[in-house]
C-alpha cells in the first residue's frame, strides 16, 4: 500500500488558484482505504472547491488512479471529463504521474505520497519497506531494518533503544527488537550471525 495524506485544503486552493473547471479523479486502491481518495473525499473535495468559487465539471473513482489505461477509457466512463481544463487526483504521486500520461490537461495532486506501508488488523502501518531494489527481508524474519530502522542498520541493533523504543522515534517500538523476537519465535535465530558488509547494505 502507497502511504499518502491529505494536504491542507488551502495548498490545494492555492496550486489551484489558477484553474478552473476541474475534474476530481479519486482512487478504489490506497487512498480509498486511507481515506484519502474514496468517494467521500472526492464529493468533500467537490463541494469545498464549489464553495470556494470553482466549477468542478465532475469526478470519478477508479479501481486504481495508478492503473488507468487510457484517455479513451477514462473518457467512456465519465464524459464530463472533456469540459474540464484541469485534473485533480485524490491518490498518490504514481496515480498523478500516470494520469498526466493520459490528459493534455494540467493535472494537480491533493496528496502527499510518504512511504511503502501496509495495513494489518485494522492499524495502518506507514512504512514498512523502502524499496530497495534488493530484498533481504527474509534475513530479518519479515521485518525490514532498510524500511523501518531510522538508520537503516543492517548490522542492529544501534544501541540507543531505551526499554524497547527506538531511541530516534521512542513511539515506536526498536525494530530489531522486533526482529529478534520474530526470529526468535520461527526459530531462526541463526540467522543474527551473519554479518552485512558495505557492499551487501548498499547493494
Ligand atoms: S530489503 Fe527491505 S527495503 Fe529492500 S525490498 Fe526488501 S523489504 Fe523492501
Ligand atoms: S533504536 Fe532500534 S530502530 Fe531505532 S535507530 Fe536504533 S536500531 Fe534502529
């Protein structure tokens, strides 16, 4: 899940400040489900603009903002779209890169992207992996030092941690205390002994 919020209505107001007769494409996918981009945050972001003086020609929601295929698809679904001089996308920096390759029309975000997170028992964690290109999580027992360590220490922990915390973030719990108590319960405690090198924790 792409981590993005909401930024102040007032910055979208100013980036908007320009435009006029906008059409708000949300997204099914992570901003729905961060409550960021679903349909009551496009029809709250409709009737804020509206009162602020804009025309907003209409809106739509697709599965993903970040998989619309084409104008052409858009288009079918929501013909209001041709009045529109410019786009707004309630989704995350890749939704806003993916429509702009499909409108000849100025496109704005109303989010701002953050992290590779994920959602598990109904709490959204906002940064679980820092897409490294490279993945060793299984190394960590499923718990990545690289997304979720401030320092990003392969070799942890830092020893900094007070009582469990990170000492950077004591809201948050040390990761590789986390790690040593996953490994510890799948058995794999093994795998602590292996030492990174530079070349391994750039890589
Ligand atoms: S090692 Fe960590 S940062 Fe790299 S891809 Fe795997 S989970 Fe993501
Ligand atoms: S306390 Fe733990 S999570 Fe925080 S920076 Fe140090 S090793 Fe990383």
């Amino acid at each position: 899940m792409i981590i993005s919020s909401a930024k102040p209505f007032e910055e979208v107001l100013e980036l908007l400040k320009d435009e006029d007769d906008i059409f708000i494409i949300g997204c099914s996918a992570c901003a729905a489900k961060l409550h960021v981009g679903g349909e009551p945050e496009v029809l709250n972001m409709r009737q804020r603009l509206e009162e602020a003086g804009k025309h907003v020609v209409g809106w739509c929601i697709p599965s993903a903002a970040c998989s619309v295929a084409s104008f052409d698809s858009l288009m079918e679904k929501n013909p209001a779209i041709k009045d529109a001089k410019t786009v707004l996308v309630m989704a995350c920096g890749s939704g806003v890169s993916i429509v702009s390759q499909i409108v000849e029309l100025a496109v704005y975000p109303s989010n701002n992207t953050e992290s590779l997170g994920g959602r598990s028992q109904g709490e959204i964690i906002p940064e679980l992996c820092a897409m490294c290109g490279d993945c060793k999580v299984y190394y960590f027992g499923g718990i990545c030092p690289k997304g979720q360590c401030p320092k990003q220490l392969l070799n942890g922990p830092c020893g900094g941690s007070i009582e469990g915390k990170c000492e950077v973030d004591p809201e948050k719990d040390c990761v590789w205390e986390l790690i040593y108590s996953r490994l510890e319960k799948i058995g794999r405690l093994d795998l602590l002994e292996k030492v990174w090198t530079c070349e391994e924790v750039t890589g």
